[in-house]
C-alpha cells in the first residue's frame, strides 16, 4: 500500500514537474547521440553549435526547448506524446523562451540578476506588436537576435548581441532592401551609423560605453527605462547638453514644429564629431536652414560664434607659443598647466551653445579669456627672457674671446721680447 503510494507519489512528481526542470540532468542525451551522426546543416549542425551555446553550459540539453524523450536511442526519442514539439513556430518563440525567462523564481537559481522582462517588453516593440496584432512573421522573433543553437550573453565576444555585434545582428534585416521592402522603411541605419561617432569611440577606440542600437531602441523594444521616447534617448548620456537643451527657446518651438531635438541638428544615425564650424549661418553651420542674418536667432548665432572663435584663437596662440617656449628647452609647465583653464572654459562653452543665449556662452568663456591671454603673456615673457639671455651669452663669448686674444698677444709679446733679450 505504502509502495503503491510512493509510486504514486513520484508519478505525480515527474508529470509536475516542468520537463526542462528534469532535463538539466539528463546524461547521456539520445538527441545528440543521433543528430551528432548527421553531417549536414539542418539536422547536424544544432549539436556543434550548442555545445558552446549558454543553455548547454547550463546542464540543457535539445529537449529544453524542443521537448521529446532524450532516454530513447531510436526515432521514438521524437514522438509528439512524449512532449517532443519538432521546429518551434516562429510565432510561438516568445512564449517557448518565456517559460523560463518570464519565471523570476526559476531564474533565481541560475542568475539572480537577470532580468526577467524580455517577452513583456518584446510585445511593447513594432516587431512583438506587428507579429502579434497581424501576424508577420518578417520581424525579428527571439531567435533573429539570439541565433536558437548558439545563444550567449552580452558578454561574450562572439555573442550576437555583443555591443560590437549588435549592429550587425540587426542589419541582416534593417539593411537588407528585400527583407525590408514591403514596410517602405529607410535601409541606411546600419550604413549611417558604422559612419557615426559612436560607432568609431566603440570600434575604434574600444570604448563600449558608446551606444549602439539597442542602446538607443532598448534590448527588446521597448524605449530605455525613464525614456517616453527614443528621440529623448540621448540626454542619458549627454546629460549636460540635454539639460541646456530642454530650458532653450528651441525646445518649446521645435515640439510645435514637428521636428525632432538633438536629430535636428546632430541626426540620429549618422552622428559625427561636432566642431565651431557647425555655429554658422553658412555650410556646415546647423542654424542655416532656419535663420538669417536678418533675424534675432541669427545675430545670436553669429555672436555665439564670436565669443567661442575668439577664446579658441587665444587658446591655440597661447598654447603655441608655450610649446615653442617649451622646445627650446624654458621651464614653462606651470603655465601650460593654467592654460587648460581655458581648454576647460572652451569645453563648457561649446557644450552651452544648447542654452543658444551668448549671456550663458561668455560666462564660460570669458573666464578662459583671460587665463589665455595671461599665458600668452607668460609666453612672451618667456621668449624675451631666452632672447636676453642668447644675447648675453653673445656678449660674454665676446668678451670670453676678447681676453682670449689679449692673452695671445701678451704672451706672443713676451716671447718676443725674450728672444731680443
Ligand atoms: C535515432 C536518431 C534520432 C534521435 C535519437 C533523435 N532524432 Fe531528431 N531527427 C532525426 C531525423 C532522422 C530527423 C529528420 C526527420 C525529418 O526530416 O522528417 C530529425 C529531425 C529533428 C528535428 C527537426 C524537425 C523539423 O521539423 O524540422 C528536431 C527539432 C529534432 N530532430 C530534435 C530532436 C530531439 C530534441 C531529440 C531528442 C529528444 C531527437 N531529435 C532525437 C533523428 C533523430
Ligand atoms: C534554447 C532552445 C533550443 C535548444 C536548447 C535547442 N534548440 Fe533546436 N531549435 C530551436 C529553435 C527556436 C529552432 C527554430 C529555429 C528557427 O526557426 O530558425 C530550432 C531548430 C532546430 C532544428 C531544425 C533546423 C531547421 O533549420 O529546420 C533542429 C534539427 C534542431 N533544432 C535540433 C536541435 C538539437 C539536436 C538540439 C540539442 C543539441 C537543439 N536543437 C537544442 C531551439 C532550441
Ligand atoms: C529551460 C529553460 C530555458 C529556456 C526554454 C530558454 N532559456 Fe535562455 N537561459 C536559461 C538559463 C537558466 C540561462 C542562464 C542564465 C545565467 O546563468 O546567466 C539562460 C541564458 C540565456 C541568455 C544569456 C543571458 C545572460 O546574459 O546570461 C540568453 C540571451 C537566453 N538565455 C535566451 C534565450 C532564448 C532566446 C530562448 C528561446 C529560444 C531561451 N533562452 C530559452 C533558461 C532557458
Ligand atoms: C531585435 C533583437 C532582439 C530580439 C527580437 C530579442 N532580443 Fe533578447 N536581447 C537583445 C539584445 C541586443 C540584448 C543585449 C542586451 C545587453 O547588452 O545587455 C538582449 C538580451 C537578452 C537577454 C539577456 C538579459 C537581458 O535582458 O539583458 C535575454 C535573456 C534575452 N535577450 C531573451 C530574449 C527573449 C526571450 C526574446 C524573445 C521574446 C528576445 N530576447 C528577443 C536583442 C533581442
Ligand atoms: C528578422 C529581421 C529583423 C531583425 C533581426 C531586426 N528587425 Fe527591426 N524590424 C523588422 C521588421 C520587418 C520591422 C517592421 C517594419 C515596420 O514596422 O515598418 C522592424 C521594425 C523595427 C523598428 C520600427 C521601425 C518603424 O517602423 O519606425 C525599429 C526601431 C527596429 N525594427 C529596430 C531594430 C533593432 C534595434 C534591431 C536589432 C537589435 C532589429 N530591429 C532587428 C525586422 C527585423
Ligand atoms: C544614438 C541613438 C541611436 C542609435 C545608436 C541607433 N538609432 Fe535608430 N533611431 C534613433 C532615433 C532617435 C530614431 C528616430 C525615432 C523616431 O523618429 O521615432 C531612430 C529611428 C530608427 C528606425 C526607424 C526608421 C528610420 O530610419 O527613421 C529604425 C528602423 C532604426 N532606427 C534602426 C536602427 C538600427 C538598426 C540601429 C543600429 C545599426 C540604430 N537604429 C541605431 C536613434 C538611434
Ligand atoms: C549610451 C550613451 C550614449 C547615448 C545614448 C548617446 N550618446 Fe552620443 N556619445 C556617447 C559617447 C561615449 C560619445 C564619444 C565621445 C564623447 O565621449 O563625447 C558620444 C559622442 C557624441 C557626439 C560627438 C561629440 C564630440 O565630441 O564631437 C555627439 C554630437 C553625440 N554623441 C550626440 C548624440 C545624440 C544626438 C544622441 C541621441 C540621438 C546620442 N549622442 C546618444 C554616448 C552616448
Ligand atoms: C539647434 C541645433 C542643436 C541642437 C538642437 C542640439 N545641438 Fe548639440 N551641438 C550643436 C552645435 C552647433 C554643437 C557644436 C558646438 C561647438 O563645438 O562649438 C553641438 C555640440 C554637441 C556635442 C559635443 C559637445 C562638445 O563636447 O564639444 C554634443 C555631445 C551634443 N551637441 C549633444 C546634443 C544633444 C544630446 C542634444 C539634444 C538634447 C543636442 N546636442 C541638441 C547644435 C545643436
Ligand atoms: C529647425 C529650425 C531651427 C534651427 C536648426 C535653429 N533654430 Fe534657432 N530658432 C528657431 C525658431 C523657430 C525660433 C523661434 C523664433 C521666435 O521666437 O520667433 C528660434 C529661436 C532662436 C533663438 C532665440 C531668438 C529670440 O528671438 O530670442 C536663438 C538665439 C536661436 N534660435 C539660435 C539658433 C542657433 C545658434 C542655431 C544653430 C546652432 C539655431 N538657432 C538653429 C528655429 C531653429
């Protein structure tokens, strides 16, 4: 009876317990023994990739996601009453991965810091949204990003979503004119952003701080936590710029035209360094389009322009004649030192070029003004004070050789005088 029970009991036991529970310690797996054997691309190559796949690192084997009996040596392995569910629909990814990825308490066993939001905030995107509302399945699922048999964290450089890869993982769509023709949809994203700023500090300078598309569009969708919009995105970094930007005149006029913030002026993709040159009413200059030099905003932008040229030309005078100073061998670090002073002030200014008020642009640098102009004048100090001194080495070597010859000839004079005697 009590036999009867306990049987009974792990009956209950096992067909509770969610099948990918058990299968963490399934040893050996049928489904690898056999798919192992197959030496082409659809039934051979999910056993090589999945072995360095984070689920398989995990203790996952096949029947995780696909289900079946991984105890059974023959094809009976794949029988659909043992649970066994063959290719997975694309349209029925979010709900596969989700049943471990939604369930925060499964989770925990494995990564208590993983988040446990990607199918909710896969469903607020234009892909979940677009698949689930009408059915199109030309949108990114899970797998488009997470290729299904060689899944890895962001972490790893060989991940798909590895901040360098993530553009490109996106790219197979977004930059492909034929997947992406039917929507009438832009294709130059990856294009224009592999020419950004951003992308160069990432690839170029390994800084991966940088954003790259999911930064931007969140990881699943869904606009970054604070963020209402993607076009407010920006500010999470830029913070400064951003802060400047949302108490300007523009801010308010620019909403009720209809146009972007930071894109109007900078774009979104195609983000290149900024320079002074950009506060102009001429190419390359941003204002061009909407002032003249007939209108308010014009005049500011060409006093804004004046203010920031003339603390930049000051500070490239005075840092050139510091160096010159400093080559032929003066003692001039301190001064060099004072003068990032003004490197700093111009930095501040140029960032408050987005209070677009010259009042808020000469505070900065104003300030820096004045430690170039005094550097340069420690510079010129400097040059003198080496010319005064080359001249009175000149002098000395004169008078050096002067006693020299006088020497010469005193003792020529003696010798002579000698002989005679
Ligand atoms: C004895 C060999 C053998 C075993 C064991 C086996 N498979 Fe297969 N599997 C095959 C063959 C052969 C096919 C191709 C069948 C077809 O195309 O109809 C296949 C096809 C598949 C497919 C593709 C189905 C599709 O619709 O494209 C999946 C997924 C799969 N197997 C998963 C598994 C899993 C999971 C297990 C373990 C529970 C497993 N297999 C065990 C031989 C095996
Ligand atoms: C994390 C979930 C997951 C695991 C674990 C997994 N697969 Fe898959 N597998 C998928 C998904 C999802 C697809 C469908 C991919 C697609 O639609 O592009 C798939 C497709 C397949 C296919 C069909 C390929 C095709 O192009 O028709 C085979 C065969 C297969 N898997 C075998 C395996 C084997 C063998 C294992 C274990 C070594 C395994 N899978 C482990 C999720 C998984
Ligand atoms: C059987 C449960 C289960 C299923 C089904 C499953 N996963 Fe996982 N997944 C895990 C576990 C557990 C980890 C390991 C977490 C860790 O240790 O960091 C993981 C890790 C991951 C990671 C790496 C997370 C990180 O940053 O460490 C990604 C990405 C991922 N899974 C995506 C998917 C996708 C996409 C699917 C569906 C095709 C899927 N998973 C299906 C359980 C599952
Ligand atoms: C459009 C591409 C894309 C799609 C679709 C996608 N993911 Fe992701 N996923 C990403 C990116 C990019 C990251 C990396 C985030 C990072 O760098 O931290 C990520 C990260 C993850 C992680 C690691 C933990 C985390 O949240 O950062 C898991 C788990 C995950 N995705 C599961 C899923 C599941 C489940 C689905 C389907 C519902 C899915 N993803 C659909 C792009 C995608
Ligand atoms: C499997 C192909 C595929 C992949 C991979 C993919 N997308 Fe998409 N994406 C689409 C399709 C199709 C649409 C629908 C286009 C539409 O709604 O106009 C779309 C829509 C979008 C939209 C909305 C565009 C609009 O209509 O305004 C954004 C933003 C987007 N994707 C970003 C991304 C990002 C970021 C990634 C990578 C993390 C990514 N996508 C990966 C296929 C893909
Ligand atoms: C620095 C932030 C940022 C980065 C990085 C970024 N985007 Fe965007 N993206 C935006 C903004 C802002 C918009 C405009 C949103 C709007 O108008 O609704 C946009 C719009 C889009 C759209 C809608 C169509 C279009 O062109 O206007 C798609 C699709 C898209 N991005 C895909 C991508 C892909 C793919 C990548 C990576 C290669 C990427 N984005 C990188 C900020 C970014
Ligand atoms: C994830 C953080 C992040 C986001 C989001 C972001 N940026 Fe950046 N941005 C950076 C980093 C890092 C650099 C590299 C140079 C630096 O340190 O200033 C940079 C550089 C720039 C530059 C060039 C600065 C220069 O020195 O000339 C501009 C302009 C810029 N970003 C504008 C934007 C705009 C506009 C957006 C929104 C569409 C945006 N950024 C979104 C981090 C970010
Ligand atoms: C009306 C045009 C305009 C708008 C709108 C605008 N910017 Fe700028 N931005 C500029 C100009 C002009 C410069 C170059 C200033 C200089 O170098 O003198 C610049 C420079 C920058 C820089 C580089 C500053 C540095 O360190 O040299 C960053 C970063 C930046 N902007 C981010 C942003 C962000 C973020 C937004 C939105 C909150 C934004 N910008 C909105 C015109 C604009
Ligand atoms: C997309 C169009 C657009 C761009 C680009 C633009 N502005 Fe403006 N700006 C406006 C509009 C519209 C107003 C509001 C005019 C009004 O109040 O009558 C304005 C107002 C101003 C004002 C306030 C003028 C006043 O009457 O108080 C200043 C200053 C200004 N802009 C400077 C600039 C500078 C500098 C740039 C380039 C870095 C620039 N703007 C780029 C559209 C633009």
């Amino acid at each position: 009876m009590t036999r009867l029970y306990a049987a009974a009991c792990l009956i209950v036991v096992a067909l509770s317990a969610p099948f990918w529970e058990v299968s963490a310690q399934e040893q050996p797996d049928s489904c690898v023994a056999c798919h192992q054997n197959f030496g082409d691309d659809r039934l051979g190559k999910p056993v090589k990739e999945f072995a360095s796949d984070i689920h398989s690192t995990r203790g996952f084997g096949c029947v995780a996601c696909h289900g079946g009996d991984a105890n059974d040596p023959g094809m009976g392995a794949m029988d659909r009453a043992k649970g066994y569910i063959g290719k997975p629909a694309r349209k029925e990814l979010a709900q596969l991965c989700g049943r471990c990825h939604s369930d925060a308490r499964f989770m925990r066993q494995y990564n208590p810091s993983l988040r446990v939001d990607q199918v909710a905030e896969y469903y607020t995107s234009v892909h979940g949204q677009r698949l689930s509302r009408n059915g199109d399945e030309k949108v990114a699922v899970c797998v488009s990003c997470h290729p299904a048999h060689s899944i890895r964290p962001p972490s790893d450089p060989r991940s798909s979503i590895h901040p360098l890869k993530v553009a490109e993982t996106c790219g197979r769509c977004h930059a492909d004119a034929k997947t992406m023709e039917p929507y009438k949809i832009a294709t130059d994203q990856l294009g224009k952003y592999r020419e950004s700023i951003h992308w160069r500090t990432m690839s170029v300078k390994g800084d991966l701080s940088a954003p790259t598309c999911n930064d931007c569009h969140g990881n699943h969708g869904a606009a970054p936590p604070g963020m209402s919009w993607v076009g407010n995105v920006c500010g999470q970094c830029h913070t400064v710029m951003a802060e400047f930007f949302a108490q300007s005149r523009h801010a308010k006029v620019f909403a009720q035209m209809g146009v972007p913030g930071c894109a109007t002026c900078h774009s979104n993709h195609d983000i290149k360094e900024t320079g002074d040159a950009m506060v102009s009413l001429e190419q390359p200059g941003v204002c061009v389009g909407c002032h003249t030099n007939q209108d308010n905003g014009g005049k500011v932008a060409l006093q804004m322009r004046a203010a920031l040229d003339s603390l930049s030309g000051e500070y490239n005078k005075a840092h050139a004649i510091l160096l010159q100073a400093e080559r032929a061998g003066m003692e001039v670090s301190q001064a060099q030192f004072e003068l990032n002073g003004a490197k700093d002030a111009l930095v501040k200014g140029r960032a408050a070029v987005h209070t677009f008020s010259v009042e808020a642009i000469s505070k900065e640098t104003l300030p820096g003004l004045e430690i170039a102009k005094k550097a340069y004048a420690r510079g010129l100090r400097v040059l003198d004070e080496l010319e005064f001194r080359r001249k009175g080495l000149a002098v000395s070597l004169i008078i050096i050789l002067a006693l020299i010859v006088g020497v010469v000839l005193k003792i020529r004079q003696m010798e002579r005088k000698k002989k005679a005697e």
